[in-house]
C-alpha cells in the first residue's frame, strides 16, 4: 500500500490576493513586513503558500453590546 503524501498548495501573488480580497500591493506589503511568509527559488515568481496565508488572518473578537 502507497501512501501519497500530500503537498502544499502554492499561490502566485495575484492568486494569494484574490483569495483574500486584497490587492497585489497590499500583498507585497505584508511579506514585506514579515506577516506572510513567502518563497522564491531563483529568477521564478515568487509564490505564497496557501496554509500559511490562512495562519496570517487574525481573529478579531466578537464585540459585546
């Protein structure tokens, strides 16, 4: 029996800010900053790993009235 191991999903820039309802800009601005991780192997595009760009949202807790 084979087990296949299964592999990150990477996101291009303008994939990563689609899904988050965000522009390219803002993008670059929080790799930039340090609060999503990203990754570039050489001259390639750099790429977002989808986990880890749902690790950068943050909660905001629900207000009481």
């Amino acid at each position: 029996m084979t087990r296949h191991q299964q592999l990150p999903v990477y996101l291009s820039l303008d994939e990563a800010a689609e899904v988050m309802s965000l522009s390219t800009r803002t993008i670059r601005r929080r790799i930039s900053d340090g609060t999503i991780p990203a990754y570039q192997c050489g001259r390639r595009p750099i790429r977002i790993r989808l986990d880890e760009l749902e690790a950068a949202l943050s909660r905001i807790p629900a207000a009481k009235w």
